[in-house]
C-alpha cells in the first residue's frame, strides 16, 4: 500500500510542476487522437444514418 500512495503522490505532482501550457498542448493532442464522440459511442451507425439521408 505504501508504494501505491508514493507512486501516486509522485505522479500527481509531477503533474502539478509542469507548466500549464504543457499540460494543455497533452490534452489537445490527447483528444486530437481519439475518434468523435458518435463514433465511440455507436461504432458505424451514425455515419451510415448520414449516408442514407443525406445523399446528394
């Protein structure tokens, strides 16, 4: 238990030294990695739904 609560207190302010604008510019790039929000929750289903109705 004792090593558990050193790793996290390590970690959490190792976090807390960065500066600000480094931990955003991870963030960005964090979400800039991920699928959109549709497609995470309900997979392809969205995107054929739009392919469907709005043909042109």
């Amino acid at each position: 238990m004792n090593e558990y609560v050193k790793y996290f207190m390590g970690a959490f302010f190792g976090y807390l030294n960065e500066p600000k604008r480094v931990r955003k510019e991870k963030r960005r790039q964090k979400q800039a990695g991920r699928p959109a929000f549709s497609a995470r929750w309900f997979g392809l289903l969205p995107w054929a739904l739009r392919q469907l109705f709005h043909k042109k």
